[in-house]
C-alpha cells in the first residue's frame, strides 16, 4: 500500500436503502418483466424508466422502445403505458392499432389525472384556470394537460406567472415529483398576483414518497465523507435530488455508473462514502457499483 493509498479496513461503502424506485416505478418495472416472462412482442412507449442501465436490462429481455404510439402494430404486439400516465388520445391511438396495452401508469398519477379533468370540467363554467406547476415537455405533464383538452397552462418558472389573467380562478395542481419548496413559491406568488387571493385553490399533489427524499437525502449526504449520486442522464428527479445533496456535501458525484468515478475523488484521509440515486435508480446499480468502488480503491 503506497502513502496516499486508502486504508480499505477502514472505509465504510454504505449503499442508501431508501433510494431508488418509487413505488411507481417498481410497479411498472415489475409488470414488464412479468410480460416478458409471458413471452409478449413487449414495447415500452419512451424509456420505461430514465436511467439508461435498466433500459438496457431490459431490452436485453427483450423488451423494445417505442418513441410515441403512431404507427401499424400487430395484434400480437403488447404496448407499456410507463409510470408517468398518458393522455386520452394516446389511448385512442393504442386502441385503434389493435394492439394489446399494460397501462403501468402510477396510481398515484392516475388519481392526479382525475382530478385535474374533474377541475377542468368545474372551470368551464367560471372561465377559470387549470394551472400545473411542472416540467414543460415531461411526460407526466402532457399527461395531465391532456386531461383537460390542452388548456391547462404550465408554470415551471416564478417568472412565467406575470402572463397569467389576474382576475380569474385558478386551480392550481402540482407534477408530483416537483419539490415542495418550489410547489411553495409558486403558489405564494399567484396569491400575490391575483386581484382576489380566494381566488386561488391549491392542491399539492407532490408524491410523499417523493418529497420526503429532499430531507432524508440531506441527512445521508451530511454522514460520510464522500457522496456518489447515481442516476440517468435524463432524470430530471436524479439533477435535482443531486443538487440537495450536493448543497449538504461538496464532494458529492453525479454518476451513471462506475465508469464516471475518478479515482482522485477519494484523498487518504477519507473514512466513508455514501451511495445513494434517484427515484428511477435501481437499487442493484447502486450496488454493484458499490463492489466496483471497493476494487477500485483496493
């Protein structure tokens, strides 16, 4: 052992248990798996899940990609709805095509999707607003709006509040994997914006399961020396759940995999290292990577 190396009896890998899929998501990857198992001409409509390991794993089942549900499919073709939900008209297009669907959406989304199209309906006849506070373009976004015929608006910046009518009423819905403290702002700057507050109805609609990582992720990246966040290059979730990390711990790592890791991250005095992902991280890439660590630093 050379005098910058580390002394591997002493270092702690710990792998966070409450990272990883949401409920969600392991649903949805559990009903692909068993389609696949069942031997079905099996597509996921977009990535089943935005971590491209998993992907990966399971085109290796088996398992195809398909970009939007345009297009001829057989009779023999089976169709995933992923977690984050579908609008009607994707159903419409699935319908028509003849082909079989697993509609894996999250039930906690399928409820969400209710409720916006039950305020939709109720604001008609008020000439309100649907507003969602969410991601432009996000999967569960064009979910949602696709509840209300297109006429919901997205906010996802404050700035984009100043456009919206003053004097109309507002019911205002939430992506549920935005943060609260985000959901918070926006909703204390549409009261301030409107010319009546009672205007406004709020339903934070953030998944629990969801927001309650923000605390438990600071207090895991407070604890050990060293943070590897593992998660997928276009999980929106995995940036900003990196970003509460990265607030608490400066030596804290985005990483897909054990190929992004450098080996000067970890200095001799370093004791500990904490692993932890996003909600579309499985918990095996977390692991094995925490084997790869350990033969790296050997």
């Amino acid at each position: 052992m050379t005098e910058d190396s580390l002394d591997m009896q002493k270092l702690i890998i710990e792998v966070d248990k409450k990272s990883g899929f949401c409920f969600g998501v392991a649903r949805a990857v559990k009903l692909a798996e068993e389609s696949l198992n069942n031997g079905d001409l099996l597509s996921s409509l977009g990535d089943i899940v935005h971590n491209e390991e998993e992907v990966n794993r399971l085109k290796k089942k088996g398992m195809g990609v398909l970009p939007d549900a345009c297009g001829e499919h057989s009779n023999e073709q089976t169709i995933l709805f992923r977690a984050h939900g579908e609008p009607p008209s994707t159903y419409i297009k699935v319908e028509k095509s003849g082909a079989k669907l697993i509609d894996a959406t999250c039930p906690v989304v399928l409820k969400l999707q209710e409720r916006v199209k039950k305020a939709w309906k109720e604001m008609q006849s008020v000439n309100g607003q649907i507003i969602i506070y969410g991601k432009k373009g996000h999967a569960e976004v064009r979910g949602l709006v696709g509840q209300t015929n297109d006429e919901a608006i997205v906010i996802q910046f404050p700035e984009e509040i100043k456009n919206l009518a003053r004097n109309k009423p507002i019911v205002l819905f939430s992506q549920t994997t935005m943060s609260y403290s985000g959901f918070d702002e926006i909703r204390n700057l549409l009261e301030k914006h409107l010319v009546d507050p009672d205007l406004l109805k709020v339903n934070r609609t953030i998944c629990a399961q969801v927001g309650n990582r923000v605390p438990h992720l600071q207090d895991f990246s407070s604890k050990y020396d060293v943070i590897l966040f593992v998660g997928g290059k276009k999980s929106s979730n995995g940036q900003f759940l990196y970003e509460v990390c990265k607030k608490v711990n400066r030596a804290t790592y985005y990483v897909t995999g054990i190929t992004n890791v450098k080996k000067d991250w970890f200095s001799d005095k370093i004791t500990s290292i904490g692993i932890c992902g996003a909600t579309s991280t499985p918990q095996w890439l977390m692991e094995n990577l925490a084997e790869s660590v350990k033969r790296l630093l050997e």
